[in-house]
C-alpha cells in the first residue's frame, strides 16, 4: 500500500478552490492544494518503541500506510517533540531530506538536525509565526503543553491560496487562551479527543468546537496506541449538545477526503 498511497497523492488533481487531504493515523495529514503544494503534519510512519518504562501498550495498532523512504511532501511539519509526532525513526528513514522543508517548535527542528536534516532546510516557528512556501502559508498556532517534558506545543492554521483555512490543534491540554487564540471561524477544525495524558477530551474538544465555530470538526489522535485510544462516537455526540451546527466528519484512514465536498 505503501509507494501506492504516496502515488494517488502524488497525482490526484485537486480541484480550484478547494483542499484535499489523507489522514493516515494520530495526527498525520497530508494536504494537497491545487497548484499542487504538499504538507504533512505529524508524520508517525513507524513502530518507534517508547523510551518510558512504564507499562503501557504504545505499540502502533495499524500498519503505516506510507514507509518513511517513500514519503514525498514539499514540507514537513510537526506540531510538537513527542515521538507521535516527531518521530525519530520516521525522520531518520526519509530519503528527501535535502529537498523537503522541516518545519516546528525547537525541540522539533533539534530532532531534525541531529537526524541529518541540513540546517537551510530547517525553519524554526513558535505561536503565531508563519510559514510561507508556494500557495501554502502555514501558521503556527498557541497549544497549551501536556506535560512537563516538552513545554513547546504548537498547532497550525493551514491555508493553501484562498482556499478552506483548516486549523489543527496539535496536542494540547484545556484552556481559555487555546480557545481566545485559536483561529476563529475556520473551515475546519482538526482536533484530538482522546482525554488521556492531558489532551482534550470529547467534550472540551466539542467545546473548542462550540467557541471557535467551524464549519466541520474532524477528530484525531485516538487510533494508533491501545492504551491511548477513544471512541470517536463520542466526540460526535458531544458536537450535537454543545455545538449544534458544526457538522461531525469522521475520516477513514488513507482515503483522500476533499473540503468543500459539496
Ligand atoms: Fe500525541
């Protein structure tokens, strides 16, 4: 499935005005514009076991729809240094690296460096800092960390163009400042629900939805690990008590899905 996914990407034509986009699992997305732009966020391509001795089951649950050799994107986006998301063994497999563009927090770029990324490829962003590359601008938005062992979160307000503005919330824990500085009105929200290890649960996520008005709210991060997995039914339920209005889509993994769909 491999080389054959990355080579529907590669040629599927995005019509005018509108975003395509492949979740493959956790928070990985590839986007792709009409002019042709590619971005992937949160890549997690492997099996990369957890350095934490405790005793939980962080094996992924599906096989990678994409090998890291074969991944071919114009930039390479993390939203934070947690392997699920900046993922070493993903990084260190790439076979593009000198001509993709790596993009996040600190901590994220250090990852890349020492995993062989050239430093001019390497573009360093924090909350509210923007990306420009072709027709994609990619801005960095406010995430409130999760734990006390990466305090540089982030998510991202996507736009190709004058396409659909879609907002990923990367990991982040509740607050008000994540609802007050999220992008308001977007087309779609990208956001986990998975309520373990201080992430949004489904329904501070349905809150988010409830503050910020999406046309669309997509739910992530609750189908890699088993021991950090949700049912995003609930998600769903919680959108219809507390945002009635904001329609529910559930992605089916490496299946291209393009916004707007009417
Ligand atoms: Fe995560």
């Amino acid at each position: 499935m491999s080389a054959l996914l990355m080579d529907e990407i590669r040629a599927f034509q995005v019509p005018a005005g509108k975003v395509a986009l492949w979740w493959l699992g956790q928070m990985g997305f590839i986007f792709k514009s009409p002019a042709g732009t590619t971005l992937g966020v949160d890549l997690y391509l492997t099996d990369t076991p957890s350095s934490s001795q405790r005793p939980l089951d962080l094996n992924r649950c599906f096989p990678s729809p994409i090998e890291p050799e074969d991944l071919d994107v114009d930039v390479f986006a993390c939203t934070h240094n947690h392997r699920d998301h900046t993922d070493p063994g993903t990084i260190a497999r790439l076979s593009r690296k000198d001509s993709m563009l790596f993009a996040g927090p600190a901590p994220s770029c250090e990852t890349f460096r020492r995993l062989g990324v050239p430093s001019d490829r390497i573009r360093m962003l924090w909350a509210g800092a923007e990306l420009e590359h072709a027709d994609l601008r990619l801005r960095a938005t406010f995430a409130l960390p999760t734990d006390p062992g990466d305090l540089n979160h982030l998510g991202y307000a996507i736009r190709f163009a004058d396409g659909p503005l879609i907002y990923l919330t990367g990991d982040t824990a509740w607050h008000e400042l994540v609802a007050e500085a999220a992008p308001q009105q977007p087309d779609v929200l990208i956001t986990c629900i998975n309520g373990g290890f201080a992430n949004l649960c489904h329904w501070e996520a349905a809150g988010l939805a409830a503050r910020i008005r999406p046309k669309v709210a997509i739910p992530c991060h609750y189908d890699m690990f088993p021991d950090n997995a949700a049912d995003p039914r609930q998600f769903r339920a919680a959108l219809v008590i507390r945002a009635p209005g904001v329609r529910y889509q559930q992605l089916e993994r490496g299946r291209v899905w393009v916004y707007p769909d009417e």
